[in-house]
C-alpha cells in the first residue's frame, strides 16, 4: 500500500514538471529550484486536489491547460482550442487522446483547487522575492507596491449575486463588477498576494481588501502606496509589523511645513495624533493598542514635465534616517507608477479586464490561474535578465509571454533530450532578453483612437426586452 502511494506521488509530480518545462524550467536555467514537480503537486495534495490521476484531464494536465487559456487572447483561448491542444499533447506523448467535446474538460477545470492555486502563486512570487539579486533591492531592503483596480464578469446571476453590478446602472444592463487589490514586488515585478470582493458594500474599499493581505508583509519590507491608503491606523497597523510606508498626503490632510522639525525647505518632521474614535472595522481592545502620535516625515517636491503642467506632490514616510535625502524619498515614492505598468500588462496582455468565467467560484480560478501564470512568466523573465545582467523590469512582459508560448507545445514533450531542450531553453532566454521596455521620457500621446468601433449603441434596457421590441417591430 505504501508502495503504491509513493509510486501514486511520483506519477504526479512527474505529470506538473510539464507545467516548469512550459516556463523555461530546465535544470541550469536560474531560478529553476525555487519550483518543481514534486512541490506543485504537493500543495494540490495539502488541499486535496489531485483528481483524475491515470485519466486524460488529470489535475496537471488542467493546470497546463488552463494556463495555456489565459495568456492567449481571441480565438486560441477558447475552451474548444484548449481541448485542441490537450489532444495534440496526447498524441505527441503517446496518450489517448480526448474527444473534441468540450463538457468533459469544463468539468474537470471546476475541480481546480483555488486555495492550491492561490498558494501556489504567492510561493513562486516569494521565493523569487527572497532570490532576487541584491542589485533589485531599494538600498538593500525589499519594496512591495500597493494599488486597486477592478474586472467585469459575464452577466449571470450567481455573478451578480456576489459581485453586484454598479447602481448606476440599470438592471440587466450592466456587468458583474468586482474590486481587488494587489501587492507587486519592485524587484521582480511578480504578484506577491491579491484580495478581491464585491466593488461596493461594506468593507469592500480598497483599505479593507489591503487589511486581509497584512500576513503578506515582512518585517523590514517598505510599502509605496497612494493616497488612498495614508491613514493614521493604517501607518500604525504597518509599523507594528515592522514594515515603513511611503505614501502621497491624503487629499483630506491640509500640509503645514511651518509646523515641525524643519530638515529643509519643504522637508520635515511632522507628529500624527491618534483619531479620538474608533473606527468602525475596528475593535475597541485593537484601538487601544495602536500608538497614541505617530513620528513621520513630510516632503513636497514638484514633478516637471516638457509638455505638461507641473504638479505638486506632497509625500509622507516613516523613513526617517537623516541619511536619505529628499531626492531619494521622492524617487522612492516614484516607483509606484510600476504597478500601474504591471496592473496593465495583466488586465491588457492577460485580459483580466473582463474574465469569461460563469461562476464566482470559476471567476476565483480563473484570477488565480492568471497571477500563477503571470508570476511565472515575469519568473522566466528574471532568469533571462540575470543572464545577461539586466534587472527584471527592463525585460518586455509582452515579449517574454509571446516567446513562452511560441514554444508551448515543444517544451511539453519529452521526446527531447535534455542537452536538447536545455539548450533551446537558453536561446529563447537569450532572445527575452533582447527585448527591453522602451524608455521614452516626455513622450505625450493624446488619449483618442482612429479606428472606429462599429456604430452600436450601449444597451439602455434588459435584453429580454429588446427581443420582445424587434419581434413587435417596435424600433
């Protein structure tokens, strides 16, 4: 019996290294350790996740598929080119292949393990974090950026029980809406942890969703964040992990640089007093806890543009070593514009924009199979970089993709040798990091597009009703 549960074990974990050779994960590649067969299937196993072992829609096999799915777009991510590519798999490995039905793979995508996945995202993304070369650091301290965006679903109704469209809106023309908020390494770019919930209702804010992610913090780690997030309780429930926070005065808190312990112009140190009531998330006993003034530095600086008008920014830290100078705050602070580049690529290159799952439970694991496969894309891309001595973020997300699944079929099969593979491993590293991210400082585009659309107008009533309106002939 023993036998065959280790016999069991082994088969699985042989059947997830496809999912590594998908991603560049040949042995002498960098960073190939911080992932294998035996501990994807693991973390499946610890939430019982493992289904169709000897079958043709194993969990391994719906993994790689489902990853296949969502870092293509149009036609080549549909479920029935999923289950194309499913079959070319089989017939290339000697495996009997599925029919071209659809049903059977859909089912077996719903027995994905979403806490498995979510787990196993988070581990690839902070491994990688704790890998990272000292030269991606921030003066050797690890910098985790902080921002919200939201994602429509299809318009059924178990989506728009938990996710409600907005009110705006009227009923049965709008989409299910949905918030989330994530954490980004500076670093490697990769997706450390992520929350969603209902885009409004009680404690659906962005400061909610980012109070569930706490764990995600280490002691040491600096958080660039927006305004958003630059509360007294906030700042407070962060330092008490040990982690600093650099962030952009809330619009609420009027700057006083008469005020304070002056370090230069329009830099100082500035106290913070505890508000006199408890917030409404928050319990009487936790309130007590938090630290009655908060010592902080404020600094204002103007951003210049050629082309655009100057803005004004005031900034707030609990960095206070008098050896970094304004500039470097405010360079610091700079780094936030990165998640938004990051949050694009995904919503963009990765179509998290508007999922296409029909459940909430299939919407999870539709996001977290996007993040697992981000994750390990950008882990792909940090391998490259450091090859060629570059830092992660100067490698083209896009590209890095594009090349990964060019050879999505021919890194699957084993019917390679290892030299073999291996070495076409390191020339499409090679070639990923070739490409770089442009850099065009002061480059203006007009927010317009030239291509028409179609001439459609937006839906302003139920589609029922619409129907019953054409088959009256009332236009």
């Amino acid at each position: 019996m023993a036998s065959s549960l280790s016999d069991s074990s082994s088969q699985s974990s042989n059947s997830f290294q496809l999912i590594l050779d998908s991603f560049l994960s040949s042995a002498g590649l960098p960073f190939s350790n911080l992932l294998s067969g035996e501990r994807i299937a693991r973390i499946f196993a610890r939430h019982n996740g493992l289904f169709g072992t000897h079958g043709v829609y194993s969990t391994a096999v719906m993994v790689w598929s489902f990853l296949g799915q969502v870092l293509r777009d149009g036609k080549e991510s549909s479920c029935q080119s999923a289950v194309s590519r499913v079959a070319a798999f089989c017939r290339l490995t000697g495996k009997t292949a599925p029919t071209a039905d659809t049903r059977n793979y859909c089912r077996a995508r719903a027995k994905l393990s979403v806490p498995a996945l979510r787990q196993l995202s988070c581990e690839v993304a902070s491994d990688l974090e704790d890998a990272a070369e000292q030269g991606w650091l921030w003066k050797g301290r690890h910098v985790k950026l902080v921002d919200g965006f939201t994602f429509t679903m299809p318009d059924t109704q178990s989506n728009q029980a938990e996710f409600p469209q907005a009110n705006t809106q009227a009923p049965g023309c709008g989409l299910p809406i949905a918030r989330a908020v994530a954490i980004l390494s500076l670093a490697t770019a990769c997706v450390l942890d992520a929350a969603i919930g209902p885009y409004k209702g009680k404690l659906a804010s962005e400061t909610a969703l980012l109070r569930t992610l706490f764990d995600s913090f280490q002691s040491g780690d600096v958080v660039v964040c927006d305004r958003y997030h630059c509360s007294f309780m906030m700042i407070a429930a962060l330092l008490k992990r040990g982690t600093d926070i650099c962030a952009r005065l809330h619009q609420k808190r009027k700057p006083d640089f008469r005020r304070g312990k002056r370090l230069g112009k329009y830099d100082h140190l500035i106290t913070w007093t505890r508000p006199p009531q408890c917030s409404k998330w928050m319990d009487k006993a936790t309130y007590e806890q938090m630290p009655e003034t908060l010592l902080l530095r404020e600094i204002r600086y103007h951003i210049v543009e050629k082309g655009k008008r100057t803005q004004l920014l005031t900034v707030v830290t609990t960095l206070l070593d008098n050896e970094l100078t304004k500039e470097e705050i405010a360079e610091l602070y700079g780094f936030r514009w990165n998640v938004e580049l990051d949050l694009r690529s995904i919503k963009d290159t990765l179509n998290l924009g508007h999922l296409r799952c029909k459940s909430p439970a299939m919407i999870r694991c539709e996001l977290w199979t996007t993040m697992l496969g981000y994750n390990l894309i950008r882990t792909t891309a940090a391998g490259a970089a450091l090859l060629h001595d570059k830092r992660p973020r100067q490698i083209s997300f896009t590209t890095a993709c594009q090349l990964t699944l060019a050879a999505w079929m021919l890194n699957s099969c084993k019917q390679y040798d290892t030299r073999l593979l291996s070495e076409m491993c390191r020339t499409m590293a090679d070639q990923i990091a070739s490409c770089e991210v442009g850099n065009r400082p002061g480059r203006i585009e007009p927010r317009v597009i030239k291509r028409r659309r179609g001439t459609y107008s937006l839906m302003q009533q139920p589609r029922q009703v619409l129907r019953d309106r054409l088959h009256n002939n009332d236009t």
